[in-house]
C-alpha cells in the first residue's frame, strides 16, 4: 500500500525516535530496540484488526509508546493510584510528541489535535479511533508480553491476576475480544486456563 509523503514523514521521525531506546527485545533473530519493536508490534496487530487504517490511526499506533523510556514508571510513587497518574503521564506525552512530529510532516492542526486526543485515550469507549487504538494495544500486550510478565509477576496471587484479565478484557471491543479469542488458541495452557477463568466467572 502506498504511503502519503505525510504519513511517510511522520512513520519515519516516529521510527527514528524509539530507535533511540536502549533497552532492547528479540524478535526472530533481530535485537532491537525495545519500543521500535513495539510500534512494529503495533502496527502490525492495526492492520490485522482494521483493513484500511487512516493515517491518524498508523500514527498514533505507531507513537503509542513513543520514547516511553524517557518517563521510566520508577519516577512515580508506589501503588496503583501512582501507577494510572505514570500511565496518564505517558499517555500525554506519547499524543504531544506526535502531534509535533505531525505538525512538522505538513499535517493540518485539527488531524495533530486529533492523535494527541486519541493517545491520551480520554475518549475510550466513547470514540471509534480511540477504541481500535486500545484494541491494537491489549492485542500487542496480549500476545508479546502477557506470558513474559506472568512469570516477572510470580508472587501476584490468583485472584490478582483474575482481576488483571477482566480488566484488561474490559477495555476491548467485541472485535478485539474476537480476536483475543482466536489468538488463545495459541497461548501456553496455564494463561489460557486463566483466561477461561476470567471469562467463565466476570468481575462484579
């Protein structure tokens, strides 16, 4: 599919910022940077759940985490309120970054207003573009890092993570969570046995 010299422009300073992280994943036989991987993580999963993405929506998956290790989640406090206020940080810095680089690739103020509003994610569940942003993300996170964090998390008790999974289950669309299931299909017996769990008895 060809490419706007717009968006081209934008994809590109957005590559060329998280090429910059220094922390690094695997994957396949590459080390790379670890938010890089993860914008390709991201717009990998909005094309598998959207045919034809506009380009606000290939922008702002593919600045979801932009230079998120600038704001690491050790400058916060602390506890889950400490938590949401680090990821509602991010969340702001990911949408102005964006914007800038918008504004720079020749884009009109109201579509850089436009990303920004969608990375903030103020609008869940009331905007489409928004949704299908929050969509991509749990599909990413449940994919590439769900199994890596369970184990990191060894000491959470199984109610935690029974909560962990409804949560995140809750912030999904109907396409996303038929996709989530079609990709469970795939998951390592213990994380689809919680899944399962989750499901089979909702939070109340």
């Amino acid at each position: 599919m060809r490419q706007s010299r717009q968006l081209q422009c934008a994809l590109e300073a957005i590559d060329q910022a998280n090429l910059a992280d220094p922390n690094q994943e695997q994957l396949g036989n590459d080390l790379l940077p670890k938010e890089y991987a993860y914008s390709l993580h991201m717009t990998r999963w909005l094309h598998e759940l959207e045919d034809d993405p506009s380009e606000r929506m290939q922008i702002a998956c593919r600045a979801q985490h932009i230079e998120r290790w600038t704001m690491p989640r050790s400058d916060f406090p602390e506890g889950r309120k400490a938590y949401y206020e680090w990821r509602q940080a991010c969340g702001r810095m990911h949408g102005r970054k964006a914007a800038e680089i918008m504004v720079g690739c020749g884009y009109p103020q109201s579509e850089c207003e436009r990303v920004e509003t969608i990375l903030t994610k103020r609008e869940l569940r009331k905007d489409e573009d928004t949704q299908l942003l929050e969509d991509v993300a749990c599909m990413v996170f449940l994919e590439r890092y769900f199994a890596e964090f369970y184990e990191q998390k060894a000491d959470y008790d199984r109610e935690k993570w029974l909560r962990i999974v409804r949560r995140t289950w809750g912030k999904m669309s109907p396409r996303g969570h038929a996709a989530a299931l079609k990709l469970a299909e795939g998951m390592p017996a213990h994380l689809l046995a919680l899944l399962q769990e989750a499901l089979a008895e909702p939070e109340g």
